[in-house]
C-alpha cells in the first residue's frame, strides 16, 4: 500500500486528506499546531465567491467556479454552516460603471451564472443600510458564505473516520529523497517515509518547496485585519457587501457570518514575518473607516473582537498545484482568495491526479457523511428536550453568550480529531464567540476539558503547539 504524507492542516490540507482517503492508501497528516485550521483557515472572511474577479484562464478563475458549484451537496453531505446569500460589489460613481461592466464581463467570461448590473434603487431594495452615495451595483446571486474552520474540521473528522491519522506538534525540518521513497522529519523528533509528499503548508509553503526542488516559488506573506460585531447588529447586511476591488484585492467588506454576526475587512498588507499576527490601530481603523463608506450605520461601540489573519500571497498571481520538478513531491500552494472557495473542487483535482501517478484503487467502504455536533441554540424545544433526554448533560447551558451546552463541548472533545484546548471547544461549538468572548464561561470550558482528557486544570491552555498524536478512527 502507498504511503502519503500531507504537509499541512489548514482547509486545503484537510480537503485534500479527506479526498485521498476515497482510495486505498496510508495517508498522514502532520501539522505544525495542536489542531487543524490554526493558520490562515480560522481568519478568513469566510465567503464563497461567484468568480468574477479572478482573471479567466487562471487556476484562480477554474477552481474557484467548480468550488462555488460544490458547496450546496458538501454542506448537506459534511454538515458545516452554509448560506448562499448572494453577493453586491458597490459603485459609488457613475464614472466607475464602466469598471463595473468589466466585472460583469469578466464573470461571464468565468463562467458564473445570475449575474445582474443593479440601479441604485435595486441596491437599495436589497440593502436598505448601504450608504446612500451607491449609484449601483453587480449583483452575484451565487455567493455565499460558509464557517471556515468548521468546514475545514468537517474534512478532517471525515478524513479521520475513513482512515487518515492526523499527528499534531510535528513541524516539518527535513524533507529528503532516497530510492523513490521520501523522509520527512520533524522538529520534534520523528521521521515519517511516503511514496508522496503533498505540500499544503500555507504561507510556508515556499520554504518547504525550496528545501528540495529546484525550481524555487515565492509566498508573500499577506495580513488582513478584521472586525467583527454583535450578534445585534446582524440585520445592517443580508449579502455580502463588496466595494470595486483593486490589485491588492477584493478590498474591505461588510458582510453577515454564518452565525449573525457582522464582519468587517480585512485589510491587505505585504508582512515580513510570517507569523505577525497582531492587530494595530492603523489597520483597524482603516478597516471601520472604509466600512463606513458601503454601511455607515456601522458603530464601532458593538465590536466583540478584532483579530488578523496571513494570506500566502504568490508573486505569480495564481495557485501553484501539480507536481514539482522532483517527482513524488506535489505543491498546493499559493492558495490565496478565492482558496476557500477553491478548495473544495482543488481537493478532487489533486486527488484524482496524485490517484493516477501512484495508481491507487478507490475504497469499496468509503463514507462521505459526517454528522456534526448538534447545536442546542438553534434547536426547537422539542428537539431540545429529545436531546436532554438523551443526554443530561444537554441540559447544562456553559456558554450564556452562544447557548452552548456541557454535551456539546464534551463531544468537541472525543470526536475524531476533537480539541484539545479552548480555542479548538470555541471553533467547534462557538463557546466563548459572543458578547463577552469567553468572559463568563472560560474556566467552566476549561475544567471541561482537564475531566475529559485527563490532565490536570493548570496545564489547559487557550491555544498552543502540542505534541498530540490522534490515532485512525474505528469505523
């Protein structure tokens, strides 16, 4: 049997592992954090783009239509929060309509389907908060909006239950070939051997390509600074709310979450250090001044938290997928926006691909449905008291804020690929996501998390690397 080791877990590496284990192979996933989507995953906007801004011909533009096209049926079959809400790209001066009809060409020309050139008065009908100034807009029907670190934890569960072993802690520093076979070792100490090696590593994915292949690829590391607000605020926007993007991006958008919330952002800035990670004034101002601009209803005072993310911005302008000039090691890098999107429709591609090279059999007993964690908050009473029932410990609230019961957290904790601190409970069941961000339920979650793991409450941490090895899950 093959063996395949995938560098990364963030949303691409955890599509792409649960891709693979449709056929017959060992398949590895090492991930420099204690949990999945610790990366560029868990700070991203989280929306599903119609594909109209991507340059047609690209991998940007290819992938980022048949990802759109997948969303529907993944969300139904892994059980993650999607919306298609639809999308509006703003123009505040009759003199940009001809960049808005580029737009629109452009989206044709993709692919995307239901495009539509709004009057100001169609804008408005929509969206009765939109600044005034509008004189129209593009209208994507096809844009959504998804939870992308729940999504990437769905891939990762349903990976893990068909066969794929997750192993955290393990932060790649070698990787060498020898006779066809490749050794990667990692910081803590173990050597893993594949037939393939899958570079999904983000915004480090260029110094694990440029350890061994000689054709170099180059990731800038790209910060966005975000804002998100109350739930109370959550009727200033239905869709999505983009204004006219530039080089650097799509720009600062207004658009709900999955969840209600309002989120803001982000902001685009080449960084140097690749793990800068801290918000600042300047970013954040800038991101509620420009946001202003499309809602000016918008009011600072219901912000409950800030936080960046870093996008691995290639200097090419387009994803980076295929084998490299070393054979069994393939990049998937370069996954910037529309990478979320894109991931779902990359997954397949690179499986079928990596299927062929190494002629791998599809399995007999593969399962592609995941169930998630039920979530009390948005239940009818009668499917609570059914739940209560059931479990007593659904019937302990620990998170006043989300309504996030004990029985949920308890299974955050003993899923496949569960948490394992209390930023992995909050991703998994929103406990510590609302109003007072954690203010009331912290050591509650945290004591939670000592029983259930075993471990005494002081070493329970908020996020940290790890060295925690989750085993293949039994069927």
């Amino acid at each position: 049997m093959k063996d395949i080791i995938v560098i990364g877990g963030g949303i691409v590496g955890c599509s792409v592992a649960r891709e693979l284990s449709r056929y017959n192979a060992r398949i590895t996933v090492l991930e420099k954090f204690n949990d999945v989507s610790c990366g560029t995953t868990k700070a991203n906007s989280g929306i599903v783009h119609a594909g109209f801004d991507a340059k047609p011909d690209t991998l940007k533009a290819k992938f980022n239509i048949l990802g759109n096209a997948m969303f529907d049926d993944l969300a139904k079959e892994l059980d993650f929060p999607f919306v298609r809400n639809g999308a509006l790209v703003l123009c505040f001066d009759k003199e940009d309509f001809p960049r808005l009809g580029e737009l629109y060409n452009r989206g044709l020309d993709n692919g995307v389907e239901g495009l539509k050139v709004l009057t100001k008065e169609e804008v408005f009908e929509m969206e009765p908060y939109v600044s005034k100034e509008v004189v129209g807009a593009l209208y994507a029907k096809t844009s959504g909006i998804v939870s992308p670190y729940e999504m990437a934890i769905a891939y990762a569960e349903n990976a893990a239950v068909n066969g794929c072993e997750f192993n955290f802690g393990k932060r790649v520093v070698s990787i060498c070939e020898s006779d066809g076979r490749w050794t990667v070792e990692c910081q803590s100490g173990e050597k893993y051997s594949a037939d393939m090696v899958v570079n999904c590593a983000g915004v480090y994915a260029d110094d694990i390509n440029n350890r061994v292949c000689d054709k170099k690829i180059n990731i800038v590391p790209r910060k966005g600074e975000y804002m998100l607000y109350d739930k109370s605020c959550g009727y200033l926007a239905t869709r999505t709310i983009f204004q006219m993007p530039s080089k650097m991006g799509k720009g600062i958008l207004v658009s709900p979450t999955t969840h209600g919330n309002i989120i803001t952002g982000p902001t685009a800035n080449d960084v140097d250090d690749k793990d800068n990670l801290y918000t600042t004034y300047e970013g954040l101002s800038e991101v509620y001044e420009k946001s202003l601009k499309s809602v000016p209803s918008l009011n600072k005072r219901f912000v409950i938290t800030q936080f960046s993310g870093i996008r691995a911005h290639s200097v090419d302008g387009d994803f980076i997928i295929g084998e490299s000039d070393k054979k069994g090691f393939y990049n998937v890098a370069g996954i910037e926006s529309p990478g979320l999107t894109s991931a779902p429709a990359i997954a397949v591609h690179v499986a079928e691909d990596i299927a062929g090279k190494l002629n791998l059999e599809r399995k007999r007993d593969f399962n592609p449905v995941r169930k998630g964690i039920p979530h009390f908050a948005i239940m009818a009473d009668s499917d609570r008291a059914k739940l209560i029932e059931q479990n007593h410990l659904y019937g302990k609230v620990i998170c006043r804020c989300e309504v996030v019961t004990e029985g949920e957290i308890v299974d955050s904790i003993n899923r496949p690929v569960g948490a394992r601190d209390v930023d992995g409970v909050k991703r998994r069941t929103r406990a510590g996501m609302g109003r007072c961000q954690s203010g009331f339920c912290l050591e509650k979650v945290m004591e939670i998390l000592a029983r259930e793991l075993g471990v005494d409450f002081e070493t329970v941490v908020k996020h940290e690397k790890g060295n925690i090895v989750i085993g293949k899950a039994k069927k």
